[in-house]
C-alpha cells in the first residue's frame, strides 16, 4: 500500500525529489506524490512537471485528518528547519527517501526526513542526522557524522571520520579529508579543499579551505 506524501518547497531541488521519488516507485511502489506545499498563496494550482502546487500550510491543517508524509525540498538550512519544524508543529511525518541507485551499507544511520540522491556512495557506520540532503554523485566515507538540516550539493567528497555540525551547506565539488571537524552553521564554497578543522558559524573558500568571514 502506497503512503501518502508531500514536498515541502516547489524549487528546482522540489521537481528533482519528485523525480527520485518517482525513480522509486518505478522499482517498488511506495509513495503516492500528492504535489507541493509552500508558503506562498499566488502559486497555489501551478504544475510542476506534473504534479501541482496544493496549497500553503493552511491546505496541511485542511487535511490534518489524514496520515501525510513530508519530506523539505530546500537546501537552505536555516530556512529547511523553520519549514520542517512548522510541518512537524501540524502532525506531518517525515519521510527518508533513498534513490534506489544509491551504493549504502547497512551498517548506517539515516535520519527522518533525509534525501539521498542519486549516484551517491555512503559506506560504514556514518550517521546522517535529521533532514539532510545529499545531493547527487556525492561520497560519505565511514564513521562520518552529519549533522541535522545540512545540505551536502553535487559530486562532494567527504572522507572518513569526518564530523559536519548541524546546518551546514556544503558546496558542489568540495572535499573533506578524513578526520576533519566542520562546525555548525558552515557555509562551505564550491570547490573547497579542507584540510583542517574549520570553526563554526564562519563561510569557508580556496584551497586549501579558510574562513573568510564569521556569520552572525
């Protein structure tokens, strides 16, 4: 029996999770798509590559009475946790969603509400908190730590033993060496290389990888 389920965001990132979404029923029906939800009334009823706009927030406490997942199509992070917080505020469940090309051991941990896209590799023990996006053809190598609300983008390497705090936003083509510390809130520019521990609440570019300004 297929669950009902909702994205969160109506963005380029929202049409592909529908994509992958429907990669996955193609190999076992699991999610019956209903269509998108954000906070933004004037685009309630458009079609996104075939499944609509439903509504604001008002259509999720409309429809309270039914069993609805969700998962957040939006790589912000702060924003990410303010809408997957009001979601869970009204009873919604958070879905994992896995591309069914995705090479993943057992030997992990995936929290609610995460996506995994297609092409990625995550190998041993990792442990991949609440609501983080791994974009596609991205590596988590073993026993990294991931923390909640963090949004890894395309091609990302991220070595062993590699610890991200919550919210960060880890640039398309970066890479982590093994036993690097990130901090929290950590704005990570395309192409980074880090070689050593980057401090918290700081955006960090170049090669090899330094804080460049401290956010506030």
């Amino acid at each position: 029996m297929t669950k009902n389920l909702i994205i969160i965001g109506a963005g380029g990132f929202a049409r592909e999770v529908a994509w992958l979404i429907e990669d996955i029923n193609n190999k076992s029906a699991e999610w019956n798509l209903l269509g998108y939800v954000e906070e933004y009334e004037e685009n309630i009823g458009k079609e996104l590559n075939g499944y609509n706009i439903l509504g604001t927030y008002q259509w999720i406490k409309e429809n309270s009475n039914k069993e609805i997942y969700y998962v957040c199509a939006v790589a912000d992070p702060h924003l990410k946790q303010r809408l997957c917080q009001k979601a869970e505020e009204l009873g919604l469940k958070a879905a994992i969603l896995i591309h069914p090309d995705v090479k993943i051991s057992k030997y992990n941990e995936i929290g609610e509400g995460s996506i995994i896209c297609a092409g990625c590799i995550i190998t041993v023990n990792a442990k991949i908190g609440k609501h983080v996006m791994i974009n596609i053809n991205s590596t988590v190598g073993h026993d990294a730590v991931i923390g909640n609300y963090t949004s890894v983008l395309p091609n990302v390497n991220i070595s062993g033993n590699v610890t991200i705090g919550r919210n960060g936003y880890i640039g398309t083509n970066s890479a982590i060496i093994n036993r690097i510390n990130i901090g929290e809130n950590v704005i990570l520019g395309a192409g980074a290389i880090v070689t050593k521990d980057i401090p918290s609440n700081c955006t960090a570019v170049g090669v090899p990888a330094k804080p460049i300004k401290f956010n506030k």
